[in-house]
C-alpha cells in the first residue's frame, strides 16, 4: 500500500511512498451527543521519513511540512488544500479532499539508532468549511 499527499497553498508539497509510511483519518463528533451533532470535524494524521537528498535526489519536502506548521494563525496561507491518496495495486482506494487544512501538530523525532528521523503531521479542515470534503477512491490510475 503506499500514500501520496500534496499540499497547495502559496507554494506546493508533495510526498510519496518513499517517505509517507502511515495515514490515519478520523470523522470528529461529539461523544456527549444523543442525537446527530452538526459540531463535525474532520482530522488527518499523516507519519513518514524524514530522508537526506544525496546524489542529486529533489530536497526532502519534510522540511516544508515543517514550515507550514509555522505559519501564523494571521497569515492566510496557513489555510492550505491537501489532498491525501491512498493506492493498493494500482487501485486508488481512497483520495480524501480538504480544501482549507490546517496544521493541528507537527513533530519530527530522531534517534542515534534508527539513521533516518520520523514526522507526524496533524491536520484538521476549517469548522466551516467541512461541506466542501471530499472523499473518493474505488478506481485504477494511470
């Protein structure tokens, strides 16, 4: 299974299966409700390689993970479009949309034994905007 992402913003990430090693998105509803909340959100976690560009390979696009969740609350870049793939033998078994994502956390953890660092980034779409989600998949790609 392998995982791409891309991120649009004032400038564009990519990752891919080199270096995404895990995906989890989660539907956030309130535990407390006895009826069908309208308070929905939506979050997703994404783990991966923090991996060093030798011999001409493009720079590590972790870095730009990094800077994003840098971005101030002020700035409107801080409101991204991501899109999140998830492809098992050549099928797209889920492609998931959040046109105005932002980061919740972002963490990169090294170790003297592991040789390459590891990144978890968590986001969540705009309250406001959960209508414009997307959420498809069940195709070939080419």
């Amino acid at each position: 299974m392998g995982f791409k992402l891309k991120v649009e913003g004032n400038s564009t990430i990519e990752l891919d299966k080199e270096i995404i090693t895990g995906v989890k998105i989660k539907t956030d509803i309130p535990q407390d409700s006895n009826a069908r909340s309208t308070d929905l959100g939506s979050t997703i976690t994404i783990m991966g390689k923090v991996l060093t560009a030798v011999d001409g390979d493009p720079f590590d696009s972790t870095r730009q993970l990094g800077l994003w969740a840098l971005v101030p609350a002020e700035n409107a870049d801080c409101y991204r479009k991501v899109t999140v793939e998830v492809i098992s033998a050549s099928q797209e078994v889920r492609k998931y949309a959040f046109p105005n994502a932002f980061v919740v956390d972002y963490k990169e953890t090294y170790g003297d034994l592991e040789g390459t660092g590891t990144f978890t980034l968590i986001i969540k779409q705009k309250k406001d905007k959960m209508a414009q989600v997307s959420v498809e998949g069940g195709y070939s790609i080419a």
